[in-house]
C-alpha cells in the first residue's frame, strides 16, 4: 500500500531481513539493500556469505558500503511509513534491536537466579562449616554422635556443569568459590570424625577371648586374641558358658559401668559378627540376636552390612572394612561402632538399658570351604593413626 503523498511503497522502505523500515542501510556487491545489523548478524550465522533475496554467493565476507541516495530517501520518507505501523507487531517483524534487548533482559534475569542459587548454596555450606567447627568441641559423646549422625551428608549442591549462561567467567568465579568451601567443608569434616575417633580410642580395654565360652568348632588362638571357623567339632566337656548352635564366643572380661573401647581386624573375611552382649544371654541351640534379647552386634556377609535389630537396620559400606571399633558407654546406655581405616562413625545405638556385666563378642561365621577361613583378631589400638 503507497505511503501518502510519497513515490515509495511501504516495501520498498523495508529491510527484507526484519520486515521493518531500514535503519542505517547498506548495499551488498549484487545491489541489494539491507539494514546493517541485520546482514552483519545474518552473515555471522552463515558458513557461506550470500545475498538473503538472490543468494548470489561471494567468495569473501563483502565489505558494506552506505548508499547515500537510497539513505537520503529512507529518512526522508520513512517517518510517514513508520505511522502506518500497527499497534500490534508480529514476532517475526520486531525490529532487531528490540529482540537483542528482550534476549538480553532474559538472559540477565537467568543469570541473577542463578547468581542467588549459588548463593544460597554457599550460605549452607558456610553455616554447615561453623556447626561442625561448634559440634567439634563438644564434650558430651551422646549429643555428638546424636548430632554427627545428621552432618554425614553435606547439603545439596546443583550440578553447574550444564549451565550455558555467559560470561563463563563469572559462574567459574563462583563455581570456584564454591568448590573451595566444599574442599574446606570436607577437610572440617575429616578433622572431627578423626577427633572423635581418637575421643573414644581413650577408652581401650586388653581383653582375650574365653575358650569356655566358644563353640566347639571354632579354634582360638593360645594368646586368646584370634578365631576362626575349623571343619572339625571338638569333643569337649560340658559348660552352661558354652554355646551350643551359634558360632560365637565372648572374652574373659566383663564390664558393668563406665566406657570401654575395643578393635576387632575383620580383614578378608567374607562374613563376621562383632559387638557386646550382656551375661544373661541364651546360649543353647537356635537364637535371636537383638537389643531384645541382649545382643548389640553388627553383622556382615554377602556385601550386606547391617545391625542386628527387630527389624534390620541396614548401613551403608562405602568400602570393604578392615577393622571395627566398638565403643560402649554403660552409664550412658551407648553402644557405637566405627570404621577404624576410615575413620567413620558407621552406627550407634542409643537409649540401651544395661542392668548386667556386658561381655565383648565374636562370631567368625562359616569357613565355607576355606572362602571365608581368615581369623577375626581383636586388635591393639594405634593411637598415631
């Protein structure tokens, strides 16, 4: 449609790229015009350069060159083109400045969210920074184990290596940032889970296993520190100590108050028991082995780790252990077992009611044809680890 009182339709004013009037207007080799931005922006995306309206290929990026008369025309009779324009705009005919400001504004508001997520991630992570630094100097084992039990797991991080808003430098500033408070979160951690290690290591006892005690199929070691599973059942006198079905035996010593500490080596054994028992325990053919019925133990066999309750409780193995401390408070009715190589708190049951002498307790399980014939072997705490 003609523009009043002017020699030029609409279309010729218009910029075949963005539809709209022409801003600042250029000639390519093969005579067509077309906004700078537009054909500057439209060959940038291009492997090949080529004319949008005769897609006449140039072997060279064309250097644009203003077309004064045809410039002197657009401002002239642009203005009166630019009233007919209507007040609703089709996305396709924004002009190219608009769109480069609204991808603009929308990538700026990604980035401040994403600006206020790592912030948030960094403000948990220095919070929990200072609650392990606080829970480290606590004195009162309970309440720590209570409270460590809650502070394994650091808080959630987002993965941030999808992130494609730019500039990469300031999100790898703040990754940066990030990965060095996770680095300083981690070393806080090691600090007080060796802390609490060496807390209860303290409490070491030197016990000895009580052949009166065993089943007649296991054999002990003359020192009474080691035992494992033979093929053979000895003949052996009657004792109302001994058990009868179950693969167990408990030390000489008993303790009936305070806290007491010891480490047992489980290294190449593919399943084993490890824990403390009170004296009143049955010992006759078939039993159940839980807080019940005076048994704390830990139990492990098949790549399953768990402690024996009503029901199971089930613990996570981040690797193969090599030894296990158990640590008991009697007065405090706490029974804790760590990972000694590791140094991690793996369980603890908490709220026991001890009434009686409490006897540490072993169980080496089965040889299954020599698979699993590697002694367990109460072993001597070093204090330097």
């Amino acid at each position: 449609m003609a523009c009043a009182n002017a020699p030029w339709s609409e279309e010729n004013l218009s910029c075949s790229i963005c539809l709209d009037v022409f801003s600042s207007p250029v000639s390519t080799p093969c005579g067509h015009n077309f906004c700078r931005t537009c054909i500057t922006k439209y060959w940038d995306e291009q492997v090949k350069y080529k004319c949008p309206v005769c897609n006449e290929l140039f072997n060279t990026r064309p250097d644009l060159r203003v077309n004064i008369l045809f410039s002197e025309m657009v401002d002239r009779f642009g203005p009166s083109v630019r009233v007919k324009e209507q007040p609703f705009v089709e996305p396709a005919e924004v002009p190219c400045d608009v769109c480069t400001e609204e991808r603009l504004k929308s990538t700026e508001k990604q980035a401040e969210g994403l600006i206020k997520d790592l912030e948030q991630e960094i403000e948990d992570l220095t919070n929990r920074s200072s609650e392990v630094k606080q829970l480290s100097h606590t004195k009162d084992h309970l309440h720590f184990l209570q409270a460590f039990r809650s502070l394994k797991d650091p808080p959630h991080t987002r993965d941030w290596t999808t992130v494609e808003v730019r500039p990469p430098s300031y999100i790898g500033t703040l990754r940066r940032s990030l990965d060095q408070l996770e680095e300083t979160l981690n070393m806080e951690m090691k600090k007080l889970r060796d802390a609490e290690l060496k807390r209860v290591q303290q409490y070491e006892v030197d016990v000895t296993l009580d052949p009166d005690t065993a089943l007649p199929s296991l054999i002990l070691s003359e020192d009474g520190k080691q035992v494992h599973h033979g093929d053979v059942v000895k003949k052996l006198p009657g004792n109302p100590k001994r058990f009868t079905l179950r693969k167990y035996v408990l030390t000489r010593q008993s303790f009936s108050s305070g806290r007491f500490y010891f480490e047992v080596q489980v290294k190449d054994k593919t399943a084993w028991c490890v824990g403390v028992a009170r004296e009143s325990i049955h010992r006759i053919g078939e039993i159940i082995e839980t807080p019940e019925t005076g048994y704390w133990i830990l139990y492990y066999g098949k790549g399953v780790l768990v402690f024996n309750d009503a029901p199971d409780v089930h613990l996570p193995l981040r690797a193969e252990l090599q030894k296990v401390g158990v640590f008991v408070d009697y007065d405090e009715g706490l029974v804790s077992f760590y990972d000694v190589e590791a140094r991690v708190h793996i369980y603890s049951a908490t709220a026991c009611t001890f009434s009686e002498p409490l006897y540490p307790i072993l169980n080496p399980c089965t040889n299954h044809g020599g698979k699993n014939s590697a002694p367990l072997i109460i072993s001597p705490v070093n204090q330097t680890d």
